[in-house]
C-alpha cells in the first residue's frame, strides 16, 4: 500500500482526499486496523486527520484497546506529521457532545 500523495493538480486537497490518504497512511504506519476517522480539519491549506485504531482486540465484551492517531498533511498531499496522541479502552471514550 502506498502512502503517496495524490498526483499534483490546481485544485486544493479536498476532505475526502485527505481523509483517504490519512486512512492509507495510518494503515501502513502501524498495521493496525483503523475503528473511525474521528475528525478532519483544515488548517492553511493542509488537513489535520485524527483516527483511531485497534491495538488490542478485546478478549470477550467490546472493551477493546484503541490508540489515536494524528495525521497531518500538506497542501500538495503529503503526510507532513504522524503521531499517536493516547490510548485507551473503548468504554473510556469520551462521551459524544
């Protein structure tokens, strides 16, 4: 799986892009497999991705182990930072807003 960016065009990454690269980036990073994209913003031109992954499968229940990641990528769709912000169990999650 590669982790390049999308070829060069006039128009600006889109979300969608950006989430996708994060997707394949996080993928090949860890070798985990991805639980969400919990969020996609747009900072000066480039995107900041966060998403969670699966570190340890949860023996019995759905208490498994997640870890969040945050993916930065450039305006020209390149991964310019990678990082894992926590981990947790499942039911640790904040409660949604």
């Amino acid at each position: 799986m590669s982790t390049q960016a999308l070829p060069q065009t006039s128009e600006a990454l889109s979300l969608v892009d950006a989430m996708a690269i994060a997707r394949r980036s996080v993928a090949v990073f860890t070798e985990l497999p991805i639980d969400s994209v919990v969020s996609c913003i747009a900072l000066d031109g480039g995107w900041q991705v966060n998403i969670d992954v699966i570190e340890g499968a949860a023996r019995m229940g759905d208490n498994d182990l997640l870890a969040a990641y945050e993916v930065s990528i450039s305006p020209s769709g390149e991964v310019s930072a990678f990082s894992r912000k926590r981990r947790y169990h499942r039911e640790d999650r904040e409660p949604a807003e």
